[in-house]
C-alpha cells in the first residue's frame, strides 16, 4: 500500500492556501491556481496540508495520492514556478517571440505561430525556447505542442526536442545498402 497522499505539504511563507469543500486555490508570488478536489477532503494545520480520503475503496486510495502530488505542485508552481526548454535542431531553423507568440520558421513554407495560454511565457536564447509558468500541466502541455510542430526525426536528428531527450539515430539507406 502507498504511504505517499499521507504526507503532509509544507506551506511556504508567502503562499496563501483557500480550501473550500471540494476545491482548493492556492496564491503565491508566481499567481493564483485552483484545483477541485473530488473524493477526498484537504485540511490545513500548522502550516501543513494534509488530504484525507473519503472512503476506503481503491479509487479513494488513488485519488488521495494523485490530489496530494498536484496540490504540492501548485505550491511549487506559486513560490518557484515551471518551466521546460526545448531545443530547434536544423539548418535554417529558427525562432523569434513575439509578446505572448511564439514564431517558429522550421522548414515549411509558411511560419508557424504558437499562442501562450494565460500564464504561460517564452523566452529564446539562440536555438533554446524554454516554456514558463505557475501550473504544471499547463506548462508541459504548451511544451508538447511547440514540439509536436516538428517533431525530431531520426535520421539526421532535425527537429524540436526537450533538451533532456535523446534521439536514437537509424543508419538510412546508404548504411543498408553496404550490409
């Protein structure tokens, strides 16, 4: 059995936590987020969050470790923030921000323009774009979608990818002919 969803959360200074039944909205100096909080109950003590299940059922037991991950999420995303760097690969590829869009030239015959959601900021250096913001999900999806505009392909490696991933290279069809 999981132990995880019944550690407590520390609450950090600068940080205001607004629990509501079935909801919680946490302020910090990054912004304000909100999450609904089905199936379990969230109580604050002594600067500590702790979530309580409901029932004791294996939904009841899921739900209580997945709630407690995103809320101590949403405390890191109002104190720290997220962000995630991805990286354009290729010859003549680039990029350029423009306020909240993001242009990206990568090899087809028109720009491709992507729009940050609320929250969500872009910054470029060079050939790194690194994606910013308060809310997990929201900052690893908007990531997702500037890559999922050129993918990485295997064969010479071109493309957008997390600066982290790794491509694994095919050898191509000169490599199969000399075999």
């Amino acid at each position: 059995m999981a132990r995880f969803g019944k550690l407590p959360i520390q609450i950090i200074s600068g940080v205001t936590v607004e629990i509501n039944p079935g909801q919680v909205k946490i302020t910090g100096p990054k912004g304000s987020l909100e999450k609904a909080t089905p199936g379990v109950s969230v109580l604050e003590k002594d600067n500590l969050i702790e979530v309580k299940r409901k029932g004791t059922d294996k939904k009841s037991l899921s739900l209580q470790g997945t709630t407690r991950s995103h809320i101590a999420n949403m405390v890191k995303g109002v104190t720290e923030g997220w962000s995630k760097t991805l990286e354009i690969v290729g010859a003549g590829y680039r990029g350029e921000v423009k306020g909240n869009q993001l242009i990206l030239n990568i090899g087809y015959s028109h720009p491709v323009i992507v729009e940050a959601p609320l929250g969500i900021s872009f910054k470029l250096e060079k050939s790194i774009i690194t994606v910013e913001g308060a809310d997990k999900d929201i900052v690893g999806q908007v990531a997702a979608n500037v890559r999922a505009v050129r993918k990485p392909e295997p064969y010479k490696g071109k493309g957008i990818k997390y600066t982290d991933e790794v491509i694994r290279r095919k050898a191509g069809k000169q490599a199969a002919k000399a075999a």
